[in-house]
C-alpha cells in the first residue's frame, strides 16, 4: 500500500489554487496591456487613460507573480 506524502488538499499551496494564481497572473501580464486597452477604446474610454489602466494592470500582473515566486508557489 502506498504511503501517504504529506498531501495539502486546501490552501493556496494546493495544486488548484498554484494553477488558478498563475493564470491569473499571466492574464494580468498579457491580457492587462493588450486586449483591455483595446475594448476600453470601443468603449469610447480616452486612448491614454486606457493606456494607463492597461499599463498599470500589467504591474499588478508583475507584482502579483513576484509574490507567487518568493513564497515558494512557483518554482523558478
């Protein structure tokens, strides 16, 4: 019979949650600069706002995975 190793089932360090963060972050990364400013535009939003809101969620995006890798989520 195989042994139990220790498995976290709950938390953030759980496999669900390590994989639903990083998407999350690479959203914010990619998406944040490129399509969002895109359909701000559509929306009659001014084209450098949208480029601001755009810029400052790709470094939330940026901080967001900074986080992950220092506490050990992601593994470089």
């Amino acid at each position: 019979m195989m042994e139990n190793e220790n498995l976290k089932v709950t938390g953030i360090y759980s496999k669900f949650w390590r994989i639903t963060l990083v998407v999350v972050s690479m959203l914010l990364i990619f998406v944040g600069p490129t399509y969002f400013p895109y359909a701000l535009t559509k929306l009659k939003v001014d084209y450098f706002a949208s480029i601001g809101i755009g810029f400052v969620l790709f470094v939330i995006g940026m901080g967001f995975m900074a986080f992950l890798i220092r506490k050990k989520i992601i593994t470089v």
